[in-house]
C-alpha cells in the first residue's frame, strides 16, 4: 500500500512542485500585507494630530464630495474605534475605491491602493501572473492551473502522511524533530518529513478554502456540505447589487438637487430675491414631507439660520446622527461603516473577521428600520466570512496568523526539499 501512495506523492509533486511553491511562498507575505502597507505608509492610514472631536461626518464627506470629479461621488465611510486612524471614504467608482481622509481637518490624505509589490504577489498567488480579465472567452489559464495545483496538493498531504505517519509513539517523536548537525541530506529529510507534519493541518485548511475561488464545482459541493445552496449566495449578490444601483441613484438625485441649489445661490447673490424666495418655498421637511418656507435643521425641525439648500441637498445629513447611536449601543466596536441607508458593525473577536451587525435606516429621518445581528444572519454569508478567514488564518488573531505564515512558508519549502531527496536519489541510482 505504501509502495503505492509514494509513486502517488512523488509523481504529482514533480510536475506541479514548483507551482505549489509559488502559490505558498506569496500567500505566505500576503498574511501580513496590512501591517507592512501601514509601517510604510503610517501618513497615509494615520493622522498626524488627534483633536478633541472630528469634524461632523456630513461636513466632511461634503468636504471631500468638493474634491471629487462630477461622474464620482462618496458612497460610504469606514470609522475605526482607534481615533488616530483616518477615516476611510468609498466612492462610486472605480470598483472598490477609495480615499482615507483626516476626520479632524478633511484633507484628504491618498487613495486606497494596492503596492505594486503586494499587487504582484496576490496576481502570483492567484492567477500565476495570468490576466486577471480574460474577457470571459476561452480557459483562464493561470487560474486553472493555481486550482489543479492546489487540488493535487490536498492528495500530495494525504499520500505524505499515509507514507511518513510512524507507528509507534517513540517513532513520532523522532519524526517531529530536525536534526542540523548530521548532514545537509538529514536536515532537507527532516524539515521534509517533519515540516510537513507540523504545518499539515494549516496546509489542508488553506487549500481546501482556497478551491472555493477556483472550481464552482467545487464551491456548490463545499457549501451543500454545510446545508447551504449556492442559489441562496447568488440572490443575495443580485439583491445587494440591487440596492448599490438604487443607492446610487438616489446619490446621483442629491448632486443634482445640490448643483441646481448651487444655480439658486449664484441667483441670490446677483441680486434676484426671488431666488431664495422659490427656495424656500421648495425646501421640504424631512419628517412631514411637506414643503415649508423654514428649511429643516439636522433632525427635521425648520430652522432659518442653516443653509436649507444644503440640509435639503447632503445625503449625508443623518451619517453622524446613526454613527453615535451605533457607537453608543456598540462601545466595544471594532469599525462602523456607514452608507445611505445601511450600516453595519464589526468586533475584535476571534472566527468570522467579515462577522458584522447589519442596520438599515430611513434616509430621510435618520431612524433605524431594521436591525440584523450576526448570530440572526444567513449561512451563506456566515460560510463565505469564515472561508476567507480560515484561509489567511485570521479567525484567531495574530496567533494564528502567524502559524499560517510559518505553515505557508513550510509549504513553499516542501517541494524543494523533495526536490532535493529525489535528484539525491537519482543520482546514487545512476552510479
């Protein structure tokens, strides 16, 4: 039996070893990417003075919507519970950017972005360098290959450890230690032998959740093992990018309100009182949703020393109001993230790092209609937090973290040392 699951272990290693490696070794310096970025780039993540209070979150977010091209707008904002850190501002487009800006002045201090480094290793670790977009035509060779080298993986571990597992505890013992005074051929066959073990595990976990993002086959089995259809995760995706296009819209609505309001002013100030008369006369209270001569003040109340071009116009009137209340219910939180209509709550807790609450409130008056805890939420959402989490080896802290970086880093190291002992084994065959 053993005989056979060695030609197993030996020959889906040769030709996929070096892949394996590749794949390891930049998962192995992605683990700790955040920490790198902000050592680097501390004036980028970080203020440079903490005051007593930020500035009020609409003012700001308008502040920084001023510096924005027409075509992008501020579609949300993420606060973490440390002060000193810059809030950090989404836009519109392109996808998934965004700005961090200084909460206490609002300058706006750089944009989100990957270093072309780190850009460089998560394109190695996930599509070896192949094009990202292969315009949905044809095979996506990179990312195929990252799959079937990963699969083989999970078979090379299990071969390994059926060849290599002693049978007597003393035996064990001696299996789980490298030796580096024998020789280099005993220290490669130990830290073979030996690392192999020691990150087995971590290895299994980091490749059987990495197959989600290569196979959909795949993906439907490993969610129907956990009871959940990947129907489920589909609706939910076209729901979610449902309500980012009506938010989107109504984003859109508010910078034309705010550009006619911008015309009405200029009226104003060439001397035509009718301007802010037919001003007034359109300013609409957010609480009765009737039109009133007072424009409303942050909670709905007329008030005639504000601007109610302005109050009318801001989506964002009602941001600071919902992150002090979340921030009051929630004193041990992690980050609020806020956009129109939604927010939600992270912790500092060991398992699911994407685990957060979910609110939904009324735009127009700043009040929560619905509330999603965690625990109350779907598993599809749940399974799809905890696979990414298990992955980069988060869901403990920093522990855990940095077990994944030694096991990723053993991983990379497995097929060279196997490399070694079979081209050593070769070569006394020759002779």
């Amino acid at each position: 039996m053993k005989k056979i699951f060695r030609k197993i272990h030996l020959w889906l290693s040769v030709p996929f070893g070096l892949i394996i490696t590749l794949v390891c070794f930049s998962g192995a310096i992605l683990v700790f990417e955040n920490e790198v970025n902000e050592w680097f780039r501390r004036d980028l993540y970080y203020v440079e003075t903490v005051k007593e209070s930020p500035l009020p979150m609409d003012k700001l977010l308008e502040k920084v919507a001023t510096t924005l091209p027409d075509s992008v707008s501020v579609t949300g904002v993420s606060i973490s519970s440390d002060p000193g850190r810059a809030y950090q501002v989404s836009l519109s487009k392109p996808r998934r950017a965004s700005l961090y800006v200084d909460q206490y002045t609002g300058e706006v201090k750089g944009k989100s972005e990957r270093s072309g480094f780190f850009m460089f290793m998560f394109r190695m670790h996930r599509w070896l360098l192949d094009s990202m977009n292969p315009g949905n035509e044809g095979i996506f060779w990179g990312k195929m290959i990252v799959g079937v080298s990963t699969l083989l993986l999970v078979f090379v571990l299990i071969s390994g450890i059926v060849i290599w597992w002693p049978r007597t505890r003393k035996a064990l013992k001696n299996s789980l230690k490298i030796t580096a005074t024998k020789g280099w051929r005993r220290f490669w066959y130990d830290l073979h032998v030996a690392g192999g073990m020691y990150a087995l595990i971590f290895l299994l976990a980091m490749a059987l959740t990495g197959l989600t993002w290569s196979f959909p086959w795949y993906r439907t089995a490993f969610y129907k093992v956990f009871g959940v259809e990947v129907q489920q995760r589909a609706a939910q995706g076209h729901e979610q990018k449902s309500d980012a296009q009506k938010r989107d819209t109504k984003l859109a609505a508010h910078r034309e309100k705010k550009r006619e309001g911008n015309e009405v002013r200029k009226g104003e100030r060439s001397g035509r009182p009718e301007g802010r008369r037919n001003n007034r006369e359109h300013a609409k209270n957010r609480n009765t949703g009737e039109y009133t001569g007072e424009q409303p003040d942050s909670k709905g109340r007329p008030e005639n020393n504000h601007s109610d071009i302005y109050l009318v116009t801001s989506p964002f009137v009602y941001w600071q109001e919902i992150y002090d209340k979340l921030r009051r219910q929630n004193p041990e939180y992690k980050q609020i993230s806020i956009s129109s209509g939604t927010a939600s709550v992270s912790f500092n807790r060991f398992g699911n790092q994407r685990a957060s609450d979910r609110y939904s409130f009324n735009t127009d008056n700043g009040e929560f209609t619905e509330t999603s805890l965690y625990q109350h939420q779907d598993k599809s959402g749940k399974i799809r937090g905890w696979i990414y989490s298990v992955h980069v080896g988060n869901w403990g802290g920093m522990f855990t973290r940095i077990l994944t970086f030694i096991a990723a880093l053993l991983g990379a190291a497995l097929p060279l040392t196997g490399y070694y002992l079979w081209i050593k084994r070769l070569i006394k065959v020759l002779k």
